[in-house]
C-alpha cells in the first residue's frame, strides 16, 4: 500500500512510567530499561524530568551520553531554568530532544497557574523558543489538553509551531476523553491549525477509564503520527497507553489503520518481562499481549478448532510478540550450551560471568527439581542479572519453626563483611512477620512492609515461588525480591535485598 504511514512510537516508561508509585528504578536499572528500548526498535525515549531530582538528572545524562539508536528526550517545564537544565542533561546525545510543557484548561489556568490566556500563549512561545535556541527537536506538550477549549487549544498549537516547535503532543492528563471525543479533537486540529503541517501530532493519553489505548489508536485514524506509551501500561494512576498493545492493534489490523511502526515485536514480551523484573510489578496473567494467559486457549471448543485451524481462534502467534513456541524441559543432565541456548531463545544476552552464575543455580535448582522450565529459567536470570546491587547482608543459614497454637520462631545467620551474626526471635504474628523481625534486629534497619506478593514462576507444587515486596524506610520506599522452591527462604531473600538497596542508600 503507497500510503502507509509510519507511526513514531515515543516510549516514557522512564519519565511518565517511573513516576507512578512503586516503579522507581536506580541509574543501573534505567540504563538496562533504555538498551532493551533501543532493542525493541522504539523512535524516541523520554528519560526523564532533568530539573526534578540530582538522580533524574544524572540518569537522563549517562542515558544520553551513552544509548545510541533512538532520540533521547528530556522533559521542562515552559521556564528558562528547566529547559537550561533540560540540555544541560540531554547535550550528549546524538539525538536530543526537549519536551517543553505547560497546562492550558481553564481549570488549570484558574486554579493552578493563575495566568491568563494570554499570559499562557506568551509563556508557551518563550519556552519553546528557548528550547529551539538549544536544539531543532522541540515537542511542545498542552498539558490537559483534552479539557481546553478547543479555539484556545488550535491557538496554542498554532503559536508554538510558530515559535518553533516540530512535534506537538495532546495530552489526556487525566484519561478523561473518549475515543471518538479525543479524535475528532486531532481532526479539528488538522483542519482548523494553518501550520498545522510543519509539525507532528502526537498523542499522550492517560488510562484512568480504561481508555488510553483506543483513543491513542482513534488520534491515529484522524492524523496523529505520535504515540506516546509506556511498557506494560505504567504510568501515573492507572498508567499511561500501552505500548504492547497500540503497537499490535496497529499491526494486526493494519488493513484498517494502515500504518506501521519501527518495533521488532518479538522483543515485546522480553522488554516487558525485564520491566516487571526491574520494578517488581507483574503484569496481570490476562494482560492483552504480553500477558501469561494472552494465548492460553482453555475451552474444549476453541483447542478443537486451534487444532484444526489455529485462525480460527487466534489473531497472531505467540511467537511475533516474543512467547516461545514450545517450553522445553531440561533437567539434571542438561549442560550449559542447552541452558545458554535456552536463554537466547527466551531474549537473554547473558555474558559468560551470567552464565556460568545461573548455570550453577540451575544445577542447584535441578538437585531440587526433576523437570525445569522456562518460567524457572527466567526466574533464576532475572534474579541473578536484576539481583540488589551490592550484598551487604547475605543469608548463612535461617530456622523458622510455626504451628497451631504456638507463636512463631525464627533464627537467622547473616553474613556481613565476612563475620557472621545471629538472632532469633520468638514473636510475630506468623513465620514472614518472624522472620522480618529477625532481620530487623539483625541488620538495626526499620522494615516497614507495605506490599508482599508470592506467585510461582511455573506450574505444579514444586514449582519455584517468586517473592516480590516493598518496604517503606525513611520515606523511601524499596523493592526486594527473592526466588526458591522455598517460599520462606524466597521470603528471606526479598527481605535481604530490600535492606541490602537501603544499606547503599544510607552510605
Ligand atoms: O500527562 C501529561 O500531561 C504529561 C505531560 C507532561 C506530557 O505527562
Ligand atoms: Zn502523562
């Protein structure tokens, strides 16, 4: 088809994404996040907010020094010290972008800005000339765009191309459009904005009504040439569009809305998998796309006609978004080039040293286990590549009795700079809330546990478990996570990480 557009897929898993509750992700984990983005094929990469933390800075910097492969996009508010800043962090890059915002509702003009219409058209032009003064890639965002009047809104749009700016994005900050509400509003701005053609339209739509997905794809049929999303859908709130699934519904229904993007999609369920491996939070089993159950065919009629035809039931393998085809089995005799091969296949990139550390969990795992599977792979990866950065505390040895009737015990051994420590406990309202004091004690550090989740990275009940959970500690909060086939002991681990993140914190 001649007219195919190509749609630019804008990610901001490391801005937008990173700002909602629990996401937070350290300078390492970022870097990780930007590689696999560059992978996965996406045209522009928000890493942050430059003037909003030392750390937010410093990360859009080495991100920008070093990622290559993608635009690298800092975000400022519409003034001069938060564009300075902006560049200051992004100037490295082959590809800089600035993304200058600034709300123009009347709700947001009235109650937060206090500035008039007038006063909010001048600041906009300001700022994007400012930005323009540092590099020719300016995005200019209207924040809450989907609640301005629409004449104010084709002002505004019109005022910053003017001023300069080559991407203008229309934020639903508050995911309260709908799909036909929020793309007749890229419609208007088409036909109505006489500049309208120097620049792109991007979306930017927040998923507060379940919607952020269909009205990114319905800017897409009336003109936009932008998505803005994020991996797994996190974000502020509800999260922001999906990646994953804007990018598919475009390619499976690319009869309808005949456009492409540059994303390898086989790279969508590892890319997802190493976000919910960095940030602890697991997408639900029946996430569209990427998903555990996304292709898991249960009803007896559906497998009958899987089987004879699969387009009967399915429309689009699981191989083209990155699902293996089979999970193979391995076990007690499998060598290290069956386990590399299986990691490839599952979209790891281990070095040597990786390798030969699962490799000695995986022999460890298979004295346990008869038969081991991908999810046990990828568990046993993800904990050894994602593991806490430095171990200051590592567990020795820990005993944790319970019972009906009887108050929980737990005596734990850690090792910490050679020298070992020990503590029981005989307190607690269970074995976990046992073993969280015997750390405490042990470590001196305040563990307030505020999320805690067990799930199995396979099926059957020797199954490795995956403890993932967050605690609170001087206003902060921190993520651990441990495997084994042992949930006290994935337990324990999770426990050790988190307090091993806060002890690097402290020094
Ligand atoms: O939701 C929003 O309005 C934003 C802007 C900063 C683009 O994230
Ligand atoms: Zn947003």
């Amino acid at each position: 088809m001649s007219d195919t557009r190509r749609i630019k897929i804008f990610d901001t898993t490391l801005r937008d994404g990173e700002q909602s509750p629990g996401c937070s992700m350290n300078l390492r984990e970022k870097m990780e996040v930007a590689q696999a983005l560059v992978e996965l094929g996406v045209d522009v990469i928000e890493a942050g907010f430059p003037i909003a933390s030392p750390g937010d800075f410093e990360s859009v910097r080495e991100i920008a020094g070093a990622v290559r492969g993608a635009t690298i996009c800092g975000l400022a508010r519409c003034n001069n010290a938060d564009i300075d800043r902006a560049w200051e962090a992004l100037k490295l890059a082959q590809q800089p972008r600035i993304h200058v915002f600034l709300a123009t509702s009347a709700i947001h003009r009235e109650f937060k800005l206090k500035m008039t219409r007038e006063e909010i058209v001048e600041r906009a032009i300001a700022g994007v000339k400012r930005a323009v003064g540092y590099c020719d890639d300016v995005e200019f965002s209207p924040e809450d765009a989907a609640r301005t009047e629409r004449d104010f809104l084709c002002q505004v749009v019109e005022a910053a191309i003017t001023a300069g700016a080559t991407t203008v994005n229309i934020p639903d900050t508050v995911g309260y459009a709908t799909p036909q509400d929020y793309g007749s509003v890229i419609a208007l701005l088409k036909n109505r904005v006489p500049n309208i053609d120097k620049a792109v339209i991007s979306t930017h739509c927040h998923n507060d009504l379940g919607l952020a997905v269909a009205n990114s794809l319905a800017a897409v049929e009336n003109g936009a040439g932008q998505i803005e999303c994020t991996i797994n859908g996190i974000g502020e709130r509800a999260g922001n569009a999906s990646l994953e699934e804007v990018v598919m519904a475009m390619r499976v229904r690319q009869d309808f809305y005949n456009c492409t993007t540059g994303i390898h999609t086989e790279r969508l369920v590892p890319t997802s998998r190493l976000l919910s491996s960095i940030t602890g939070l697991q997408v639900q089993r029946n996430k569209a796309i990427v998903g555990r159950n996304a292709f898991a065919h249960e009803a007896g009629i559906h497998q009958d006609g899987m089987l004879k035809e699969r387009s009967t039931y399915e429309i689009m393998r699981p191989e083209d978004v990155g699902f293996q085809k089979t999970d193979l089995v391995l076990g007690k005799h499998s060598g290290r080039a069956a386990l590399a091969d299986r990691a490839k296949a599952l979209g790891y990139q281990l070095t040597g040293e990786q390798l030969q550390a699962v490799f000695d969990d995986f022999k460890k795992l298979a004295d346990k286990k008869k038969d081991i599977y991908d999810g046990d792979i990828i568990a046993l990866i993800e904990q050894r590549i994602h593991g806490s950065d430095q171990a200051e505390w590592s567990l020795v040895s820990y005993e944790v009795a319970t019972g009906s009737g009887h108050r929980p015990r737990a005596k734990l051994t850690l090792r910490r700079g050679g020298q070992e420590h020990t503590a029981e406990v005989s307190d607690g309202d269970g074995p976990i809330d046992a073993v969280f004091l015997a750390t405490e004690k042990l470590t001196g550090i305040k563990l307030k546990c505020v999320d805690y989740q067990v799930r199995s990275a396979t099926l059957g009940h020797d199954a490795l478990g995956e403890v993932n959970l967050s605690v609170e500690h001087g206003g902060q909060t921190f993520r651990g996570r441990g495997i084994s086939t042992d949930t006290v002991e994935a337990t324990v681990h999770a426990i050790l990480s988190a307090a091993n993140r806060i002890a690097v914190t402290a020094k």
